[in-house]
C-alpha cells in the first residue's frame, strides 16, 4: 500500500529524514518509536504534504501512485489520514460543519456524491456514539474548549466519518488517562484493523501498544529506520532505552 525508498527530506535547508525506507502492505499496524528529534513527526508532515517540508530524494508510492506529487487534498481523497500530537481548534466552525465539508470534498475527489444533512448527522452519530462521545459535542466548535482526552476522542470520531486507508497517528496516546487511552486504542483497532487498510503508529510508550498490538516495531533515529521487528521490539525499547538501540 505504502512503500517509502530511500526518503531524504529537509526542513528549511536542514536535512532531517536520510533515507527511511518502510514498506506498509495493506492489512498491517507498523509503530515507529524513536527519541525525540529523530524525524518522527517530519515523515507525517512530508506525506501529508505539509508546505515547507520538502522531499529532496527518494520516492513514496501509495496504491502504486507518486504520493509526493499529489497536493495535499489529492492524497486525503486517495485515503490517507493524519492525526497530530496537538489538534487544532477552530473557532466558528463546529465539528459537524468541518467534516462533513471534509468528507464530501473527499468524496468529490473520487467522484462520488456528497452525503446529504441527513445522511452525514446519521454517519456522524453512529461514529460519535461509538467513541462514547456525546453528539452534543460535535455541534461545538471544532476542539475549542475540549480537554486533551476529548481532542483525541474527537480525533477517532473523525477518522470513523472520514473512513481513511492509511491512518497516520502521531503520538496520539501522549496526554491521555487511562480510560481515553482505552477509548483510543479501541476505536483505531475498530476504524483501523480491516484486511484492506493500514496504520502507521507513531509512538513514544508500548502502553497504546497494549491496545492497539502493532504487526510491526520500527526504531526511527537520525532520519532513518535504524531497527525494525515484531511487538516485542517496542518491550525491549521500554527496557532498554533508544540509546543502546539505535546506537
Ligand atoms: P520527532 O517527531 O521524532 O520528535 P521531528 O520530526 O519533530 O522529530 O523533528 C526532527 C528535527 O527537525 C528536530 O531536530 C527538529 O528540531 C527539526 N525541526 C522540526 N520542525 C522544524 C522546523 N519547522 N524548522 C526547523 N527545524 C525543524
Ligand atoms: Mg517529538
Ligand atoms: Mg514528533
């Protein structure tokens, strides 16, 4: 589904990522972990396409097609998602306007017809419903006000509407109690585990890996994939420590 060859990418003239090379085939949860500063939250940002990061060489191919060529709303409408650390807030717009303006944009990106009023509250409230999240919440402007547990509620809620292929999470669990870490991990295994769709977990602890149990461990250090195994790789991270790891 996803295959990333040799990506070199730089922020302002500063190289971060120095040849990753990762493989996500359809029906798989990858984590990647990793210390702080290694490119993590640049790979997100370069494959949703976020301005000012630029892919200076390799390739990412997504169903076969040249990801980096692709604007930004051209890769959500092929399926890919991305969920941030910090979400942002929109004053003014409720969560029920946005996505459904973001659904049906997507929609039309694959020349399929926009859901209705009736249709998109029907779609929303189910999805609400199965994130314990009161639909009340949704009528409120996007993430203002809302705890950092609530953001990352509202997140899954809006990974259910938009029904993506490739989920990006990044550091999705950081903040989270206990019982939002739950609600989280159940609703990316919900959303998320299907034969034809992918994750990409993006983490710093194994906790959210107790919920959502990764196909894949990948260490990510100084820019590139320095490690990679199966879930007991991030038991030994948790162990261990990045240093003797990806040293
Ligand atoms: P991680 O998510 O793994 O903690 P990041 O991808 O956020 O790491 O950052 C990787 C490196 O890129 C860090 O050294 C960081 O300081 C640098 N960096 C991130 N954003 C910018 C930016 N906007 N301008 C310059 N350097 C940046
Ligand atoms: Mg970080
Ligand atoms: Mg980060």
């Amino acid at each position: 589904m996803l295959n990333i060859e040799n990506l070199h990418a730089e922020i302002g003239g500063k190289q971060i990522l120095k040849g990753l090379t990762l493989r996500v085939g359809a029906g798989e949860v990858h984590a990647i972990m990793g210390p702080n500063g290694a490119g993590k939250s640049t790979l997100g940002y370069v494959l949703g396409g976020r301005p000012g990061y630029e892919a200076t060489a390799g390739s990412v191919t997504f169903d076969g097609a040249d990801l980096l060529d692709m604007a930004p709303h051209a890769r959500a409408a092929a399926g890919l998602f991305l969920g941030f650390q910090y979400p942002v807030e929109i004053p003014g717009i409720s969560n029920v306007q946005f996505l459904r303006e973001a659904l049906n944009s997507q929609r039309r990106g694959r020349d399929e017809a926009p859901l209705s009023g009736g249709e998109f509250l029907k779609l929303a409230r189910a999805q609400a419903d199965a994130l314990g999240m009161d639909m009340e919440m949704l009528k409120r402007p996007v993430n203002v006000g809302f705890s950092g547990g609530e953001k990352k509620r509202n997140e899954m809620v809006q990974m259910g509407i938009i029904g993506p292929k490739l989920a990006i999470l990044d550091e999705t669990d950081s903040g989270l109690d206990i019982d939002a870490l739950k609600a989280v991990g159940d609703g990316i295994n919900r959303i998320m585990r299907a034969p034809d769709k992918a994750v990409i977990l993006i983490t710093h602890y194994q906790r959210l890996l107790d919920y959502v149990r990764p196909d894949f461990v990948h260490v990510l250090a100084d820019g590139r994939i320095v490690r990679s195994g199966g879930p007991e790789l991030a038991l030994e991270l948790e162990r261990e420590g990045y240093g003797a790891i990806a040293a």
